[in-house]
C-alpha cells in the first residue's frame, strides 16, 4: 500500500512550507483549476487528469473561519491538526492525490482506503459540499468515480466514495466516514491513483478537513445467504434475510417482480462487513396483489449468485406505484403504476435543496400502466420524484448521471 497506512497530522513536521510535500512523497494537493467552469457540479463527472494544475498548500494555518486561501491548507493550531481543501472560482475542483501500491497484499485481500471528512469551517456559509472518491490504475486515462452508497448514522455520515453534502453550514465538527474496498482492477498493480475531491459551490465554499487517512486490506470472502424472508405488514412487504460475507465491498441487490419471471432492481444495500448479520429492507410501494422478491449477492469480483423466490400477496389502493426504474438513469426513467380505474396524476421532481425542476401531468387507464419520464436535460445528481393520484403521494429517489 502507500508508505504509511495511518496519516492523522500530527505530526507538524510532515507539512513546513508553503506549497511544499516533499515529506509525504506519496501524497499531493492539487488546485484543480478550470476543471469545471460552473459551480454545483457534481464532482463525480469530472474524470479528466488535473495534474497539470498547481500542487499547493499554505503551511502552519490557525484559523479556518478567517483564513480566506483556497486550494490546500494546513490547520496546525486546531485541537485535533488536519489539512484541508476549499473551492473557489480559481480552484474550481481541488483534489487531494494518493500514490498507491498494491502489489505487496496477501492472496484472500482486496486494497481499500478509509479517511474522516470534518467541516471545520464556522463562517456563516452554508456550501452544498460534494465529495468525491476516484481512482485510477496507472498515471494516466480517465479517473473513475466510486459511485457507492451514503446513509447517514446515528454518529454521522457514511459513504463509500460518494457524499451529497458534507458540510453542515455555520457548525463546526460534523464528521462524514468514507470506507472503500478498490474493486479487483485495481488489485496487484506496482502504481494506483487516488483521489479525493470536491467542486466549486454557490452556497459559500468551506473547509473541509481530510484526515485519519488508512490504507490497508480486507478479506475477499464470497457472500453466504443462510436465510430470506418476506411478510406483509401495514400494506408494505418487509424483508429480512440473514447472511455471512467477507468486506464492505460485497452488496445485495434487492429485485422485485410481479409476475416472477421479470425482475426489477428495487435498491442496493450494502453488506455490514466480516462476519454474519441480519439485514431486512421494507418496500414502501408494493406490487398490489402478488409480489415476487429475490436477493441478488455480488461478490467482490464481480461474481453474483441468487437467493429462491418468496413471495407475499397484498390488497392495496385503487392507484399503486409498483416500480420506478432505473434508479440511476442517463436520459429516461420509467414509472411501473397499477389502477383499479381511471386517473389523473400530477409529477414532480425535486432536488436536493428543495426545488421543483420538473412538473408534468399525464393520464391512468384501468390495469397496468408504464410511464417514460424525460430526464435527460436535468444536472447531475441526487433527485426525489413525486407522483400525486387521486389524493394518494408517492415518492421515490433516483439518481441522474
């Protein structure tokens, strides 16, 4: 892996001068200038090199609430020492690089990386902070965005290479973790590229904070179902299953049919680490009448097997949203809607602040109804779709690349 496995800044002597990273030879910060001509842009889009732009760092910084650089600074006189980046119209997309080696792991174990994001910025201004994890294996082509999951916890955020916003406004100290296991492309190779980066915001750009950075590697152990289940309860279907698996890398998917030939992605849930766990997931929209449920279990390397069908039967509403799909679309998602009657139906798609984009209206026939929605002209990003019947709201979330 990289020189070290542990980097908590500590150590006042790893940065000493401006724009200097020669103590940590593995490690650079990047300014990231004109990677994006636009604020708000989803860094996850942005996979062209970036190291042609300037390595910076101010040295020996105290305060991120008056220090007005940008780019990569170094905060000695905090309680807890970090460095941190900041966007701005210069440093349109900063990012931090991890020179890697991968070569040197025992057999049964896949590279990953984990590192704390902290907002440590108290001024006022409220930025939609995206963060983004990449990766690379060589020094050149393309980066390619590790596009996993985020839930938030109970002690903060989680995400596996993917954060809508990790800053929270004009209050210090909230923590986001990243954990992620590089797939196996990524494994066995002398020189891997890392990154981690965010972009230009319009709500006031703040530092953010990268620290408690771990390299290391976790067993490749294949997910083991030993049990899976599906009940009815207050018109919804929850699921629970139980099963053994190897690292955070390995997920299930959760697939829905209504007929239990044709199987549709319903959501992706992933596994909780080494060991056996009990996982349940509740469908909020089930199919009405007789749904069919499966586990799809990916491994990995790629490799996947399927649990046995259950299935459960439900006498819901005169209008149900069965399906939307896909949950991550490039121009078109569909709606799956069964009707007892007739009905008018109104749509919505908000974003992330809050804000309606997109408003349409469109008409239900009695039975199974399968409706395209044009999404192709929306920004890239994270978007809840809205869908009132007959009195009835149904919401669901998608993602637009």
């Amino acid at each position: 892996m990289a020189h070290s496995s542990n980097i908590n800044w500590s150590n006042a002597n790893l940065i000493t001068t401006d724009n200097d990273w020669s103590n940590i030879p593995y490690l650079r910060g990047y300014r990231g200038d004109g990677l994006t001509s636009s604020p708000d842009v989803d860094p996850r889009t942005i996979t062209t090199d970036g190291t042609g732009t300037p390595v910076v760092i101010f040295a020996n910084q105290t305060n991120p609430s008056t220090f007005n650089g940008d780019g990569f600074a170094e905060f000695e006189s905090l309680p807890n020492p970090t460095i941190a980046f900041r966007a701005s119209n210069t440093s349109s997309a900063p990012f931090l690089m991890f020179y890697i080696n991968t070569s040197n792991l025992a057999e049964g174990f896949s590279p990953s990386i984990q590192f704390l994001v902290r907002d440590i910025d108290g001024t006022a201004g409220n930025a939609v902070q995206q963060v983004s994890l990449q990766y690379r294996v060589g020094e050149s082509g393309p980066f390619i965005p590790a596009n996993e999951f985020f839930h938030v916890l109970p002690s903060g955020d989680y995400f596996g290479g993917y954060h809508p916003d990790a800053t929270s406004g004009p209050f210090l100290d909230h923590e986001s973790f990243c954990d992620f296991a590089f797939p196996p492309a990524c494994w066995n190779q002398p020189k891997v590229q890392v990154r981690v980066m965010i972009t230009n915001s319009t709500g006031g750009n703040e530092w953010l904070g990268i620290d408690d950075i771990r390299f290391g590697g976790v067993q490749t152990l294949p997910i083991k179902l030993q049990s899976f289940s599906a009940v009815a309860k207050n018109n919804k279907v929850v699921l629970n299953w139980k099963a053994s698996s190897g690292n955070l890398m390995e997920y299930f998917e959760i697939e829905r049919s209504i007929d239990g030939v044709q199987f549709y992605k319903l959501e992706t849930i992933k596994t909780k680490g080494i060991g056996t766990y009990n996982y349940n997931f509740t469908d909020g929209t089930p199919v009405n009448g007789r749904g069919f449920y499966r586990l799809k279990l990916i491994n990995i390397d790629g490799r996947f097997t399927y649990s046995d069908i259950v299935n459960v039967k439900l006498a819901l509403k005169d209008v149900y949203l069965n399906l939307l799909y896909p949950k991550v679309a490039s121009s078109e998602i569909n709606l799956l809607i069964t009707a007892n009657k007739n009905a008018d139906a109104v749509l919505q798609i908000v974003n992330v602040q809050g804000a309606v984009v997109k408003k349409t209206a469109f008409k239900l026939n009695a039975g199974s109804n399968k409706t395209p929605i044009d999404v192709n002209n929306l920004p890239s990003g994270n978007y809840f779709i809205r869908i009132h019947i007959n009195g009835d709201l149904f919401t669901e979330r998608f993602i637009k690349q």
